[in-house]
C-alpha cells in the first residue's frame, strides 16, 4: 500500500469511513436484540459496502478483503439465506475489530495488517447459504499448547551388597571400636556392670575362668596364640564369689582385667 495520493481524498475517506464504523459497532449490538430486523441488516450491509468501496479506490487492497467478507455475509442475512445465530455474529465482530486496526493504521501512515486467514475463511462460510448439519468454523487462530517436558527423576543411588562379610572380615581394633560405641571408651575407671558379657562367659556372676578367657581368646585372634601363665582351677560357684574375692585367686580375672587385656 502506498499512501502517495491526494491528501484531500484522503481526509474524506477518514472522515466517512470513521463515521460508518461507529455507527456498525452500535448497529451490531442491536442487532443481536433484533435478529430478524430486515432494515437493520441493510443498513449493515450498506456500511461496510462504503469502506470497502472507498478502501478500493485508496487501493487498501488488506481493508478491501475483510469488509467484502463481511459484505457477502450480510447480503445473505438479508435475503433470509441464513439467520443470525450467536457463532455468526462472534465471526462478524472479530470482523469488524480487524477492520478497525486497519483503519488506525490507515490514519497513522501504517503499513496495513493482513486480516487472520482463519478469519477470512470463516466469512466465507457465513456468506453462502445455510446447509443442514453444517458444523460451523473456528474462526480464532489455534492457540498453541506450551511443550511441557516431564520432570527428570533422580535415580535411586546404588546399594553396595556388602552381606554379612563385613561381620566375617572384621579386624581386633574394629571389634573395639564397636565396643565402645555400644558401651563408651574402655577407659579405667569406666563401671565394670556396663561392660558386655562374653558369649563363652558363665552366667552365674562377673568372673571368668582361664579357660573360659583362653577359649575367648582363641576366638579373637586363633587357637593357641595366648598361653596363660598361671594354671587353671576349678571356678568358685558364682554364688560365693564376689568381684573382690576373685581378684586374689590366681586362676580367675575380673572384668576390668579382661577390659584392660582388649584395650
């Protein structure tokens, strides 16, 4: 579109032009009141013939296209081809809001913006006569769904299957650390009732006998590694004995003995 032409015609076809669509917008909203007004529908289809011819002449050939559209329409509302229904008369009005955009852009020495072709085609459609069953178009442009991408999900991290060979390969100085995480630090002084009870220990009282320590000792660290120096008896019956008792008795220990002998 060129806007090299004479000004004072120009002016005019602002002027008319201006006036019929404001007279269009106000005839439409009583039209959807009065449907069947046959006065009415002429008078609508007259203005937008005015815009459309004088846009010819301006060669507006973008403002030419959708005021023939809505023409055709009405020339068939007209004639009783077809009624007003509400799918119509949407079409109609998004008709006349592009023809109104172009007409701003006219005023301000705008490039022209092309009408939506779903638009166009949907005037098409209204301007031939009602057929039976006819599904009526969507004359808004398809929207386009945003992309939504699935939430990435961290996988698990491996679980190393260690089994019960941690247990089996167990040194001396990771049992004591066990020991002391379950009871506190083998220190002196550390209460000699807290200390846990050998599998191999009796369980009638607090003393072992040597030959139950051997046996705990081959356990830890193999048969035959530790020899006791004093020979072993006959323990005392747990009844009678007693942690002060034992310790002068050369062929028993207390637990502190035993405590300190691991630490």
């Amino acid at each position: 579109m060129s806007f090299d032409m004479d000004e004072d015609i120009l002016q005019d076809f602002l002027v008319e032009a201006g006036e019929i669509l404001e007279l269009l917008q106000e005839q439409l909203v009583e039209l959807e009141n009065n449907p069947q007004d046959t006065a009415l529908l002429n008078a609508i289809f007259r203005g937008f013939h005015t815009v459309k011819g004088g846009a010819g002449f301006l060669s507006l050939g973008e403002l030419v296209d959708a005021c023939h559209g809505a023409e055709n329409v009405f020339d068939i509302l007209r004639t009783g081809k077809r009624q007003v229904t509400p799918e119509l008369m949407d079409v109609i009005l998004q008709a006349l809001d592009a023809v109104n955009a172009m007409f701003a852009e006219v005023k301000a020495r705008q490039p022209l913006t092309p009408a939506d072709p779903a638009l166009l085609d949907a005037l098409h459609f209204y301007s031939e006569p009602e057929r039976p069953g006819e599904a009526a178009p969507n004359a808004t442009p398809a929207a386009v769904s945003p992309k939504v991408e699935a939430p990435v999900i961290p996988s698990a991290p491996a679980v190393a299957a260690s089994g019960d060979d941690d247990f089996d390969s167990m040194t001396e100085a990771e049992f004591e650390r066990m020991l002391d995480e379950l009871h506190g630090a083998g220190a002196p002084g550390r209460s000699a009732t807290a200390a846990p009870t050998p599998s191999a220990a009796p369980a009638s009282g607090d003393d072992i006998t040597d030959d139950e320590f051997e046996a705990l000792l081959d356990q830890l660290h193999g048969k035959g590694s530790f020899q006791p120096e004093v020979k072993a008896s006959p323990a005392s019956p747990a009844s009678t004995a007693t942690p002060a008792a034992a310790a002068k008795k050369d062929d028993e220990i207390t637990d502190d003995e035993f405590e300190a002998l691991l630490d």
